[in-house]
C-alpha cells in the first residue's frame, strides 16, 4: 500500500511545478494581450451590459404606460364635441 504522505508530497510538487512551469508563463501573457486587445475593441463589461439591458426594460415599460395613457386621451378627446 502506497503511504499517504508521499501521494501528499508528490501532488504538492506537482503542483509546485505546474506553478513555475512555462506553461504559467504562456498563460499570463496571453490573458494579458487579450486583455490589451480587447480594451482596444471597445467593448463593454458583462456588468456594464446588464445594467444597460435593465435600463431598456424599464425604458420600454414607461414607454407601454405612456402609450396607453396617450390612447386613452385621444380616445377621450375624440368623444367629447368640438367647442
């Protein structure tokens, strides 16, 4: 049976190497061209988004009411005589 320890040991230096490696290297940097890249595109944050997506909900739900309330003065209007 192989000793718990050393399978602790080993995953730690796995790990170890995994964070030293090339690899970690190869990674930061594209996130960081990506990230340069992308600041270039203008582009907006998921965030950003969501907020502005909100704030068209809204917008075409005042403007539902304020239709109504329109057709409803030119419903009246139109029966009541001329003076």
């Amino acid at each position: 049976m192989i000793n718990p320890k050393i399978l602790d040991d080993l995953a730690a230096k796995l790990s170890e190497l995994a964070a030293t490696s090339p690899a970690k290297d190869l990674e930061k940097n594209a996130k960081a061209l990506l990230t340069s890249l992308f600041s270039r595109l203008d582009l907006v944050t998921r965030g950003e988004f969501e907020v502005q997506q909100q704030v068209l909900i809204r917008s075409r739900e005042q403007l539902a009411v304020l239709e109504a309330r329109v057709a409803a003065l030119e419903a009246e209007a139109r029966k009541q005589p001329p003076s």
